[in-house]
C-alpha cells in the first residue's frame, strides 16, 4: 500500500519543466510543424515552433526551460509576450497540430510574437477566438532555450517550441485507474 501511494505522488509531484530538448531531424512538412522532438531524451514527441527568426539542425540539443500560461511574463525575456499572445499561439497551435503541415497556420504562429510570418485570416482568428472567450487558458507548455552555451545556427539561438498536453478526460481516465488500484490495494491490505 505505501509503495502504491509513494507511486502517486510521484506521478502527481513530478514537475512539467525539461532539461534538454533534442530535435530529432526533419519535418514531415518542411518548415511547417509539427516537429519531432525529444524531451530529456524521452520518447519523440510532436511539438511547434514560434520563432521563424531562430534555427535549428537535426541532432542538436540545447536546455530549455517550461512555461505554463500562468508563467509567461517578464522571465521569457528572450520571447516577450502578452499572456493573450501566449493563449493566441497555444490556439494557433492546437490548430496545427489537428492540420499538421498547414503553411497558413505556421506563418501565423511565427506572426503573434513578430518572430516572422504573416498576419493572416488564420492569426486573425486566434486573435478574435482569445478576444471573444475571456476564460481561455491554453493548456499547452512552451518550452524556451535557456542557459549559457546555447548552440547557434545562422547566429541564431534555437527556437522556442509548443507542446500539447494530455487531454483532461485522458487525466480523469487515468486517475480513475489509479483510485481503482489504490481501492483493490486497500481492500487486499484490509483483507
């Protein structure tokens, strides 16, 4: 029963931030996302970029560090923004990750930080989608270099780059498994 609750909350007080994000080559796409990166040498994992000033190369890592929508602010200094930009960029990114490839959505995202791109009826959209919902928090992490000793591609630091996380009904799915094996844990310890 202790080593079922110590598995817990080691899920639960895991942290979200990274150490290390490596990209893993090129994109099915082009220049257009989703790319394939890995997270502290994990398993691939599609994420998006927002900077088309910054550059990267396959097989390069650098440290990053992760932001949630109610941390972006004065310490992303590298990529300031407003947190209704960052709401603007986890919808723009939402969207191309269900169109992967979609070259009207890239430009877009790389537009709301004036990182390059351009101001399209799809940037449009995010913009008029996070004005007219108030209550809209992006739930996707932003993962932006960090550290002394970045490497640099074209005089460039890498990219900053958005990944998506889990569904809420995959974490009420997953919860409830784990309430389950604590109960059948319990009535066996009771038993």
């Amino acid at each position: 029963m202790k080593t079922l609750v110590l598995a817990v909350l080691m899920l639960f007080g895991s942290t979200a931030y990274a150490d290390s994000l490596t990209f893993n080559g090129p994109t099915a796409n082009g220049v257009n996302g989703p790319y394939t990166m890995s997270l502290n040498g994990g398993p691939a994992t599609p994420m998006i970029c927002f900077s088309d000033a910054n550059y990267i190369q396959g097989g390069e890592s650098w440290n990053v560090q992760a932001y949630n929508i109610n941390q972006v602010g004065p310490l992303m200094d590298q990529f300031p923004g407003s947190t209704a930009q960052y709401n603007e960029l986890g919808y723009l990114a939402n969207e191309l990750f269900a169109n992967p490839g979609n070259a009207d959505l890239q430009q877009a995202l790389w537009f709301v930080l004036g990182a390059g791109g351009t101001g399209n009826s799809d940037y449009t959209a995010a913009v008029n989608y996070v004005n007219n919902n108030p209550n809209y928090m992006t739930s996707d992490v932003f993962y932006i270099p960090t550290g002394p000793n970045l490497p640099t591609v074209n005089g460039t630091t890498p990219q900053p780059f958005i990944s998506q996380v889990p569904e809420p009904s995959t974490l009420v799915l997953l919860g409830g498994g784990l309430l389950g094996l604590i109960g059948l844990s319990f009535k066996k310890a009771t038993a």
